[in-house]
C-alpha cells in the first residue's frame, strides 16, 4: 500500500498478473504538495505496469473532492495523465449528491460490459458502484529464459553510419592474414559501433505450461 499524506493505493496482480487493480482513496480537503506526490507516483507506476500491453488495469476508489464536473488545476492534470495511457472513466452519475466521486477507469473498457451506481447501503453519503466484468481467462504460461537484444527503436544510426564511414576498411583487410581473419576483423569492428550507437534491452521469453496427459 502507498500513502501519500492522506492519499492511499492498494495495488493487485490478479490472473497471473494479466489484471491489475488499484483501489485509492483520498481524503476530503487534500492539500496541492500531496496531490502532486500522488499524482508523479501514480503516473511512474503506471510507466511500470503498462509495459505489457495486454495486461488489464482497473483503477478505483473514492476520490473525494476530485471532481469530474467542475475540475480544477490538479484534477485536469490527473484526468490527462490516465487518458494520455488510454484509460476511460465509466461511471457517468453522480455518487454523492451532485457530483461523481467514486470513480472507474480502465485501459480496456471493452470489457466492461456495464457499469451502474446503486443506492447508498445503511447510513453511507456515497452510492456504491456495480460492473459487470467478461473477460477470457489468461492462458497460462512461465517464463523460459531471457536474452539481451538490440533495441533497435532507440539507436542512433546518424551516428552509427558515421563511426562506420570513418573506419579503415581497407587497413583492416590489408593487415587480415587470410579471408576468415579478415571477416573477424570487420564482424568484430561493426559490433563494437554498433554497441557504441545501439542500446541493448532484456527480452523473457514465456510459454504456455504443458497440460497434463
């Protein structure tokens, strides 16, 4: 669980981490610095979670005077960050008199079939909330092994061209005592630019588990 003075996000992997569920809290009258601390640290976790793009993440909770109506500074910042990631707010009445504070959003609201808020349970000032939620279950799979690959989204190939432009070929293949040697030499040359102009990134490879016989 995180806390932010007064800010509270219980964060859950469920199916195999393929759904993530965060439920938050924030107080009434919550002042601008922890606003902003709740706010950079929701936006890294959800840099951090995203990074499958199958993965379903649900984000609910009652979040007080944040209100989608009459939205002010830090909440037109919050808003954008989850619709810059893809999320939608589904909840479209009002929880607690007028105003929508209890809120759903979600990065694949396809699955969501519907969404309604009931009415308050006892003595309770918010309406509890209600989905339907249909969705397959996950295949299930295990990670094999991992291996380091280029990333190639992220080179610079300006530079890489230039380093290759201004390498000695011929010096390189004139001091090679045969063919094989040479071929080394110029491998070994192309490598060492590329890893100058090329950053690497770690890869998991995962397979389904066998099923039983």
């Amino acid at each position: 669980m995180s806390k932010f003075c007064g800010w509270r996000c219980v964060l859950k992997n469920l199916y195999h981490s393929f759904l993530l569920y965060a439920t938050t809290y924030q107080p009434p009258n919550t002042n601008a610095q922890s606003r902003q601390q709740f706010t950079d640290a929701f936006s890294n976790a959800l840099n951090l979670v995203l990074n499958d793009s199958d993965r379903i993440v649900i984000v609910t909770g009652d979040f007080n005077d944040l209100t989608l109506d009459k939205p002010i500074h830090f909440e037109i910042i919050f808003v954008r960050i989850m619709y810059s990631y893809g999320f939608q707010q589904l909840i479209q009445n009002p929880t607690r008199r007028n105003h929508i504070l209890d809120w759903f959003l979600t990065n694949k609201p396809s699955f969501a079939v519907s969404s309604s808020v009931l009415s308050p349970i006892f003595n309770l000032d918010h309406c509890p909330i209600h989905h339907d939620l249909r969705f397959n279950s996950p295949p299930d799979y295990h990670m094999v092994n991992s291996s380091t690959v280029w990333d190639y989204s992220a080179a610079d190939f300006e530079g890489l061209n230039s380093a290759l432009f201004s390498v000695p070929w011929d010096f390189i293949v004139a001091n090679s005592s045969n063919i094989d040697v040479a071929l080394d030499n110029i491998t070994d040359v192309i490598n060492q630019c590329a890893e100058l102009h090329i950053p690497t990134k770690t890869v998991r490879h995962f397979r389904k588990h066998d099923k039983p016989g």
